[in-house]
C-alpha cells in the first residue's frame, strides 16, 4: 500500500493528502471498543493522559471532548495501528526514513455539541521540542469522518507560509487566531478545505499546515486515533516541556537524533 507520486507530490505542494483504508473491520471494532473501555475506566490507562473536556459552551479553542494522548506507550490495541505496515509504508513515501514515532492522540468529539471545535493551529507549535518542522501527523478515522459531525479542515498550501509563534502567544479561546497572524502572506489564500474520510480512512498533514475542526451536530462520537510520525533526522531542538504528557527526551542532547526505545521505528516499509 504506497502513495502515488501524484498523491506525494500533491502533500508536498499542499501540505496534506487522502490516503487509503489502513485498518480492516476486526481492529477498527477493537480500537473503538477500548476506547470506550478506557473512557468509560475499564482499563488502567493513566489519568494524567486524559483530556480535560471543558463546561459546555466554556470556549471554542480548546477540544470540547475526550483526548487521550501518548496512548500507544500505555495501550497495547492502539500499540498495534503503529505496527501496521499500511501505516509505515505510507509514511515512509512521504518522511526520510526510518520514520518513527514521536506522540499520538485518540479523540472524541461527543454528539450534538458544537464546542467540540480545535481552534486553527499548527502542529509543530506544541511540539517545539524536536526540528526541523517537516515531520507530519497520521489522522485515522475511527467512524465516518464528515462535516456534521466536525472532520478535520485544512488550509492548502499554508505549510509553505513563514508563520511562527510560540504556542503561548495562542489565544485559545479564539478559534480563528491564527487566521490573523500578520505573517500570514497578504497574498494567501485562507480557503478552508474539509477532510471528510471514511472509518478505517486516513490522511496525512505537514505539521506546518494550518488546521482545525468545527463541532459535532450528530447524534454519533466521531472518534479518531492520531499518531505523530517523524522523519529519521529529526533531532531534539529545545527543552523536554512536556515529559509527562509526551514523551521525554530523556538523554538525547540537543542535536542529537531523536531515537531509542520511546520512539520505535515503524517496520520496514516493503518497497515496490
Ligand atoms: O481531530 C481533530 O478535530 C483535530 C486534530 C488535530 O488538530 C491534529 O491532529 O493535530
């Protein structure tokens, strides 16, 4: 299962792209049942890795929702999506390999709520840690992923724009901040595309491409599992600030390569 040069050269100039069906019907049944299974407190996955989920109606900037992270390092049914070699083949078409992982998030959008927006953000912002900024994020659907019920949306081309901040300058309680950076290019073009995807579906973002995700108007959660995926030569570039909720870098000096134990390779990508 590989992109077509087509589909890479299109993430290359947009900073995203569709990809195909990476989990069949069995694990799909199984990753949403334990994830109902840890929300609901029938497994002991740790409570520092859960999401707060927000007073309906407190803001829009943050997710209104259930948001797990670092599950793969405490879970083994997510563990086993990063073993799929579907999910390493793809990836290694579009990183340098060897291609690893470096964090994952499960979330839930709860029905009928339309506070379960994330603001416009970029991803490499709360991951400052590790450089250089051209590693990418692997969205997969747990169920149908569509507008109603708050599928990601994507601004195309935005990884390419020199915006940078600090994640503390984030406004969080305004869900179009970053759209108001000035330096966004007076240029630009801000139209929003929608990544509507099928459950079992996935797709991939630069982690410079804006992107956010409206609320959910349905009567159904829309779930997904997001692991961050980086390319061989990332190299620790700051300070370990998130060692609990990510992983910490432990000994890895800055420069050095981000590697080891915590941050397992993706299996060999059988190639064509
Ligand atoms: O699932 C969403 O609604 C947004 C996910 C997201 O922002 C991300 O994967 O970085």
């Amino acid at each position: 299962m590989h992109f077509t040069a087509d589909q890479i050269q299109f993430y290359r100039d947009h900073g995203y792209v569709a990809g195909p069906r990476v989990l069949d019907d069995h694990l799909l049944a199984r990753l949403r049942q334990r994830f109902d299974d840890i929300i609901e407190g029938r497994t002991d996955f740790p409570d520092l890795l859960r999401g707060q989920t927000p007073k309906v109606g407190q803001l829009k900037g943050n997710l209104n929702g259930v948001k797990l992270v670092n599950v793969f390092r405490h879970d083994a049914v997510f563990a086993e999506v990063l073993r799929l070699e579907s999910i390493s083949a793809l990836a290694h078409d579009l990183l340098p390999g060897p291609v690893r992982v470096w964090q994952d998030q499960a979330i839930m959008k709860v029905p009928h709520d339309e506070t379960t927006g994330l603001a416009w953000h970029q991803d490499f912002a709360y991951n400052d840690q590790i450089g250089p900024p051209e590693w990418c994020t692997c969205w997969i659907a747990l169920d149908d992923a569509t507008v109603e019920n708050g599928c990601m949306h994507v601004i195309p081309g935005s990884h390419r724009w020199p915006v940078r901040y600090n994640r503390d300058e984030v406004d969080a309680n305004d869900m179009d901040w970053l759209l108001r950076r000035p330096d966004i290019p007076v240029d630009a073009d801000l139209t929003q595309v929608p990544c509507e995807v099928r459950a079992g579906h996935c797709h991939f973002h630069h982690c410079r491409t804006f992107h956010g995700s409206y609320g959910n108007r349905t009567d159904n959660p829309r779930r997904s599992y997001v692991p961050i995926l980086i390319p061989g030569n990332t190299v620790r570039v700051g300070s370990d600030w998130n060692p609990n909720r990510q992983a910490s870098l432990g000994n890895i000096p800055i420069g050095g390569i981000v590697q080891g134990a915590d941050f397992p390779e993706l299996v060999s990508p059988v190639l064509v």
